[in-house]
C-alpha cells in the first residue's frame, strides 16, 4: 500500500492499469507537493511486490512499472520488494537460502557441482530504464566500508539478500538525502528501508512529455 501526509502531498490519482498483467499487482500514486510549491513537476510513486518465482519474469515486470513511473511526468520513486539483489552486491551463502528462492534468485548451472550465483537481471533493467539504486547512491557519497555493511545488508529474514530497494529517477538525484534499513525483529518476514529527499532540490525539474 502506499501512504501520504496531505499536509505535504495532495493526491491526484491512483492508477493499476496494467497491475493484471503482474503476479501481486502494483499502484501508481501521483502526488503534487504542496508542501513546496516551487516544485513544478508532480511527484508519481510506485510501489508493489514483483513476482518471487523467476529473476526472468520480475525483470519484464520491472519493465512495465518503468514504463508507468515515467507516465506523469517523469519525476518519481519506485519503492518495491524487487525480490533479488543489487548490481554488483555480494552474494549471500546460498546454501543457506531455502532452494525456492535460491533458485529463483540464481543463474542457471551447468551441473550440481557448479555454484550458485546470484542474477541481478532485474537491478540492470532499473539501471537500464534510468532509475538508481538509492542504497548505491548513498554508499558512493559516503565511501566508507563500514556504511556499506549496514546500507546493503540483508532485508528479507530468510533469503539473505536485499530484497527491499527504492529506485529514483535520474531528475531526483540531487533531492536524495537518506536511506536506512529499519529492523522488524520477529513483526515480519522482511526488514523495512526509509529514504528522505529535499524538495528545494527539484524545484527546476522540468515536465517530461508522455509521447
């Protein structure tokens, strides 16, 4: 689900057009901010879980909330359990991972023998579509190993991968303020993230054209 605070953000609409075509479905909310009203372009914010199953058939459905997050002027967040791991993240002890979602999360072997490793098929689609990994931008600004632990640490319990990403367009790069994990002990099954972004930052975004 996807929430707001009206005294920051005054609603426009709420679209699932396409959220048939997906597993779990998705939301597309679309939001002026009025809480700074010099920001031109209006804020659209995508949430919703791709399909668990196959790296194969998350990435299409990546494709298509790409597609939609662009569709309201260009200026936007996704923030999903994208259920498989970062460009470039360390693989977990897959070993350890129950096989359902190792093999789901893994490249294809050639035998028994050969190792698990994990497919980050669906992060270069984002990458492709011009999105970034907001745990990555943050992890470049800060250069510190000791950060990169706690940024890129595990956010589902069982799967030891950061499943739970967000993912801005190019435009809000320089809103970004923050991103944290924030542990859920034993109230769920995946550990949540926070980012924060500074308004005055899109204040000279400009309208993108759906064409």
């Amino acid at each position: 689900m996807l929430m707001f605070r009206p005294d920051v953000l005054r609603w426009r609409q709420w679209e699932t057009k396409y959220a048939y075509e997906t597993h779990h479905g998705f939301g597309v909310g679309v939001f002026d901010i009025t809480a700074d009203p010099e920001v031109k372009v209006p804020l659209t914010a995508l949430t919703g879980q791709l399909i668990p199953y196959s790296v194969q058939k998350a990435a299409i459905e990546a494709q298509v909330r790409i597609a939609r997050l662009y569709r309201y002027g260009g200026m936007g967040a996704i923030g999903a359990d994208i259920n498989s791991q970062g460009v470039a993240h360390n693989d977990p002890d897959w070993s350890a991972v129950p096989p359902y979602n190792r093999f789901a999360r893994c490249h294809r072997r050639y035998g028994p023998d050969e190792p698990w490793l994990g497919n980050p098929l669906v992060a270069q689609t984002l990458n492709d579509g011009d999105l970034f990994d907001v745990a990555n931008l943050i992890s470049a600004r800060l250069d510190d190993p000791k950060a990169d632990k706690e940024l890129f640490a595990p956010t589902g319990h069982h799967g030891g991968i950061r499943n739970d990403q967000f993912w801005v367009t190019g435009n809000m790069l320089d809103a970004v303020l923050g991103y944290r994990r924030v542990p859920t002990g034993k109230a769920g099954d995946h550990d949540g993230v926070v980012t924060t972004y500074e308004t005055t930052a899109l204040h000279d975004v400009e309208y993108r054209e759906w064409v």
